[in-house]
C-alpha cells in the first residue's frame, strides 16, 4: 500500500509514514531525481555496471553505456582502486561521501575530475541491490583551485632572496609539476651582472643565460630537460614564440605538434618536443616597466591537459612577481659589487714588509662590504696591526668602513698608545653618527643606526711586546713558537658609534720570537669553539702563514663564507743586530762633534753612499743639539738600517720640540726646519721615560 491510500488519521496509530510500493508516485519520484536533479546520478548493479544514469553526467547519458563497468565508461585513471573503493560500499562497508576520482569521457577529450559519493542500495531483507552514485564534474574549479595553488606558491617562494639564481629556482620549484611540467627560466645575461635591463623590443642578438630549470618527476631524470645546461646562453631564434614574446612583450600560448612550423629553427624546442613528448607551451617575457629581464617557458608533456587562457593569465602574473623579485636581486647585485669594489680599493693593494713582523692576510667576500684590515710601518721598527668593521651590507658601509680606516691610518702616524688612538677614532665615530643623523628625514640613512668595532695592537721588535686595545671588537688570539696559546685578556672597550663613554684600556704582552697573532672580525668567531678552533690551526707546526691563513678558511662554517669576514695573521720578530747601532751619550756641548763622528764610521760601515751620511750627520746633529740644550738625561741616540734609514734621538724630558719658520734676521729656530727638509718623515712619540726624536731618510739604492 502506498502512503497515498491511507486513511486518514490512521498515521496516528503507526510510527511514520507507509512505505512507498511500485506506485505512480514511485516512479514520479524516480523520473524527477533523474531529471531534474542538480547532479549527475549513476545506478550501478550488484556487478558495478551502469542501469541507470541521468543527463548531468555528461558524455555518459546514452543508452549505449547502459550495461557497462563504470570503470569502462569513464577511463579512470586508478580502476583498479576506485572498483575496490565501491565494493567495500556494496558490502555494506558504509558509504563513500565526496570522493575525488580522475579519469576521462569516452566523448569528451580530456582529463577529468570528478567529485563521487556512493551509496548501497539494498532490499527488506538486507540483500545489496546495487550503488547509487552522485557525480559532480568538478574539473574547472580544481584546476581553478590548482591555479590559486600555484600562484600562492609563487608569491611565497619567489621574494625571499636578494640572489638571481635563488629566485628563478624558486620560482620553477613553484611552478612544477603543479602548474607545468617543464620549466625554464633564462635572464638576460647583461641584468645577472647588474647591469639595466634593455628596454623591449629585446634586441635579436641579446644573450640569454639558463638561470633555472625543473620538471616533474614522471618525465626520466635530469636528462628530461634538453637544450643547453644551466648557465649556457643563447640568442633567441627569430620567427619562434620566444623572439616574439620579447619583442611585443606578450605572452604566447602555443599547441606543439610534429608539424608545429617553426620547430626546425629551435633546436631547443624539438628536442623538448621529441624527448619529453611536450604537446603544449606557454612563453612569458619576464618585464617590469617595459624592460625585459628575461623569458620564462612552461610545457606541459606527455597526458597532462592542455594550457589555455586561464593557465597563460596565471603564468603572466606569476613571471610579473618573478620579474619584481630579479629586479630587486639585481639592484642588490649591482650594490653588492659597487660596494665590493669601494671596500677593494680602500683597502691595501701590495703586501707591506715591516721591520721585523711578517704578515698574511685573508679577505672572505661576501654581504658584509664594511671589514677592513691594515698593517701599518710605524717609527722604531714598530709595527700597526688593525682589523676592523662596520656592521651591515652595501655602499654605505664600505664608505664608512674607508672614513674610519683613513681616520686609523693619520692617528696611528702620530706615535699615540693604542688606548688614544681608538678614543680619537671614536670621536671621529660619533662625528660621523652626528652627521648621519641630521640628514632630512626623506633620507633612507637618517633612521640607520651605526655600529662598528676595531682591534688596534702594536709590537715592538726591541722590546718583544705586543700592546693592544679593543673597542667592541674580538681580541687577538696568539700562539707561542711552541704551539702553546698565549693569554691576552684584553679589557672590551665601547664600540666605536656607541653611546657608552667608558675608557679605553690596553693589556701588553711579551712576546717570543716566532709567536703568531691571529685578528679576526667577530664573523670569524661566531660559534663557541671557534677560537678553540683557530688555535690549533695556528699551532701546526711548519706552516707558513698563507698556509695558516688558507687552513683556516677550510675550517669555516659555510655560513660565515657567505657573511664575508677578514683574518689578518703576524708572526712576531726582531731586529738584525748588524742593522742596529746604538750608543749612550753624555748630556754635555761636544756630545754633537761625538754623535757625528759615531754615525759617520757607522754608515759607512753600512755602505751607505756620502750624500745620505752627509745628511744623516746634519740631522743626528741638529737632534742631539736641541736634546743636550733643552733635553734631561739620559740621552741615547739609534740608527736603524731597513727599506730606509731611521735616527731617533731619546731624552728624559717630555717636553716636545715644534718646527718654526725662522725669519731672516733670526739667529736660530731654523734646526727642525733644516731636519724637516732633510728627511722623508719626522716626529715624536713618548714614554713614561721621555720622548724620542726621530726621522726617516728614503735611501737611493739599496744597502747591504
């Protein structure tokens, strides 16, 4: 009886509505799903075969499919495990609900997708009766979905490096195999080295260099991807898509075939074509502002579905962000080696041989552009060993980084302590800071905080110590000629643009021949063992110090490599004898006859030509003279034979001499003026124990 032929009132006395027999209403309610329903239904038999299906399942609909698999009429690309899938259903294993399922129409070219909920049909007493199966296409919005997928891909992966070749790898890592299954990425060779991107049409014989290429993994390995290797250039063939998207800078959206007319002249795109069985091809200029930076390829191979204009809108806005993020990791090239170029020149171009200290040194390029290093010949066979940086990357801290080396270099020729020199440079340091600071607010550098650290030490052959200070730098590590670590606790100072006021304090250390210091921008000891480790580099015994220098770096963290760092290293050692004269003399009148005397025998025992003892007479006199007339005891005079000739005269008094422009009716004050002409350099340094006079003579040849 059907729910229509009941009586009324007599649902009151049953627990629901009568259930529907073979009526009218049976069959009103069956035409009614089938034809007006708002998706596709399927009636399978107990042996999956279509009995029934509706019009929304489109290409399916005919009689002709009714008494086949579902499997045969819609070409699924897993058979196998979706009939699997709808057994478990038929066993009464439960219903399947919003099941995507891949596949092709028999009359419907073209993959598919397919959202599936099966559910069993089954008789009073239990007996499975079939499937009933609601089918959705959902193939236009997953491959909507697939696009929103890909393009948020990209604009994660593809910004986040200021390195050309980091991002078109992550942009084809974006891409594929989501979006395509092969593709290549080629920049304008010119724009890799920072140049200006050409403003399009892209000239004809523009070289384009292979920055990055990927493909999915169905395709057979590495060698999938023809052409030319990464790195490789080319010039784009004329009449091909490539040659035309750069010219009118649009993208092209092409169909290859055998037949495809323009195959024959791009080697490239033929073998791609007969090696990866690529049927479909989008090109995309990569442009900003009407420049073109490169070309972008993507290919679809093999079963994949044909781009189409969605798919060449997605790719144009991919490449415009891809284009975005070269630009950027151009600008920041092209600073990088400007930058580069200004620290290089800056610092010092010919290794300096000192005294008696044998220097190497090591300078890691790399995004830090503000390290510097100097060795510095001062007065008294001593020597200047300075490592220092300015934190941060570009123009701006290379030009800081040559203020504050040009500032170190005047300072240290003025014979002050290492405490002196890093508290005058800090005053040069917070000048800067000023300046920096009252630029106009529209100025990107107003805002940008300085800081910089330096380690200014000096060794003294004839006393064998090494005096150092710091300020907001590392200090030296040494090793003794026997392998063994030297402390040297050196008191941290303030960095140089810091706000902190406190002094700086030196530590002094005595040092055996051969001992060797190593100074290292703090890049070089980032980690906690790093100075442990450099230690025992520097214990190997029979290393020369470029050998020392080099094992080091190999000893690197690869982080640090790519920071940019500077080593400077010294091995410490002393004066020839035979090269030193030196003599006590007696703070009385006839000293000077004496001092003239002494050094004349001297020089000439060095072989040294007249004029130059004739001069160094002149000057020993002049000096000895003002130290017995305005000088205390004691009284020491020194000749040092090198790459040139110094005297220095020593006197208790700390009072020092100054250089006057004597006028013509005066009967002295013309001495100093008189050394200043004779000499190539002249001054004075002091000590607890006085000052010393000295000057420096260049020597015409060398002297033995």
């Amino acid at each position: 009886m059907s729910y229509a032929d009941t009586p009324a009132g007599a649902g009151a006395e049953n627990d629901g509505p009568t259930p529907l027999d073979d009526t009218p209403l049976d069959h009103a309610l069956l035409d009614t799903l089938f034809t007006q329903s708002a998706v596709g239904l399927l009636v399978l038999d107990p042996q999956l075969r279509l009995v029934r299906t509706n019009s929304l399942v489109e290409g399916v609909a005919t009689d002709e499919y009714i008494g086949l698999r579902f499997t045969e009429a819609f070409r699924l690309d897993d058979p196998a495990g979706s009939e699997q899938l709808m057994k478990r259903v038929l066993a009464g294993e439960g219903p399947v609900r919003e099941h995507l399922v891949r596949g092709r129409l028999r009359q419907i070219p073209g993959d598919r997708i397919f959202l599936v909920s099966a559910y069993r049909l089954e008789a009073p007493d239990g007996t499975a009766l079939g499937l009933v199966s609601a089918v959705v296409d959902v193939t236009e919005r997953e491959r909507a979905r697939a696009r929103e997928t890909a393009l948020a891909a990209v604009r994660d992966a593809v910004g986040g490096s200021l390195d050309v070749a980091t991002t078109c790898r992550s942009f084809v890592d974006a891409l594929v195999p989501g979006f395509a299954d092969l593709a290549v990425i080629e920049v304008v060779d010119e724009v890799l080295r920072g140049a200006d991107p050409p403003v399009g049409p892209l000239p004809p014989d523009t070289s384009l260099r292979r920055a990055a290429s990927g493909h999915c993994d169905t395709l057979r390995g590495e060698e999938a991807i023809p052409g030319r290797p990464l790195g490789a250039t080319r010039h784009l063939p004329l009449r091909t898509p490539y040659a035309l998207a750069v010219a009118d800078l649009r993208p092209r959206l092409v169909q290859l075939t055998a037949d495809t007319p323009w195959i024959d002249t791009e080697p490239d795109g033929g073998r791609i074509l007969a090696e990866t069985g690529a049927h479909s091809l989008i090109v995309v200029p990569l442009t900003l502002r009407g420049a073109v930076l490169g070309l972008v390829s993507l290919y679809r191979c093999g079963a994949s579905e044909p781009f189409d204009e969605e798919d060449v809108s997605l790719a144009g806005t991919a490449a415009t962000r891809a284009a975005l993020a070269i630009d950027n990791a151009r600008r920041y090239e092209r600073e990088h080696v400007i930058a580069s170029t200004v620290q290089r020149r800056l610092l010092p171009q010919a290794v300096r041989d000192q005294a008696a200290v044998e220097t190497a040194h090591v300078l890691l390029p790399g995004r830090d552009s503000g390290c510097w290093f100097d060795t510095i010949a001062l007065s008294g066979a001593r020597t200047a060993l300075v490592v220092g940086g300015v934190a941060g990357e570009g123009l701006q801290s290379a030009i800081a980084m040559g203020q504050l080396r040009t500032v170190i270099q005047a300072l240290a020729g003025l014979d002050l302590e290492p405490e002196e020199v890093l508290a005058r440079l800090k005053e040069t340091a917070d000048r800067l800071a000023h300046e920096r600071a009252a630029l106009p607010p529209s100025d990107s550098l107003q805002g940008e905080p300085l800081r910089a650290g330096c380690v200014y030490g000096v060794y003294d052959p004839f006393t064998r110590t090494c005096t150092v200070a710091r300020a907001g730098h590392p200090a030296p590590l040494v090793v003794g000629p026997d392998g063994e670590a030297v402390p040297l606790d050196v008191p941290e100072g303030p960095g140089l643009f810091a706000a902190d006021g406190a002094l700086f304090a030196p530590a002094a250390v005595t040092l055996e021949e051969g001992s060797v210091l190593a100074f290292c921008t703090p890049e070089l000891l980032a980690d906690d063992g790093a100075g442990e480790r450099i230690t025992q580099v520097l214990a190997r015994p029979g290393r020369s110090l470029r050998q020392l220098g080099d094992d080091i770096v190999y000893e690197l963290p690869d982080d640090t490599r790519s920071a940019g760092a500077a080593l400077l290293l010294a091995r410490t050692g002393t004066v020839s004898d035979h090269r030193v004269a030196t003599w006590d003399l007696a703070q009385e009148r006839t000293t000077p006859a004496t001092a003239r005397l002494l050094v004349r025998d001297r020089l000439q025992g060095w072989g040294l030509d007249e004029d130059t003892v004739d001069s160094t007479e002149l000057i020993v006199s002049e000096l000895v003279t003002n130290a017995v007339r305005y000088g205390t005891p004691p009284l020491r005079l020194r000749l040092l034979l090198d790459t040139t000739l110094t005297c220095e005269v020593h006197d208790g008094s700390t009072a020092s001499p100054h250089l006057r422009h004597a006028r013509t009716v005066d009967e002295g004050g013309r001495g100093l003026f008189i050394v200043s002409r004779l000499a190539a350099h002249w001054g004075a340094r002091h000590s607890p124990e006085g000052k010393v006079l000295w000057t420096e003579q260049e020597l015409p040849g060398s002297a033995t």
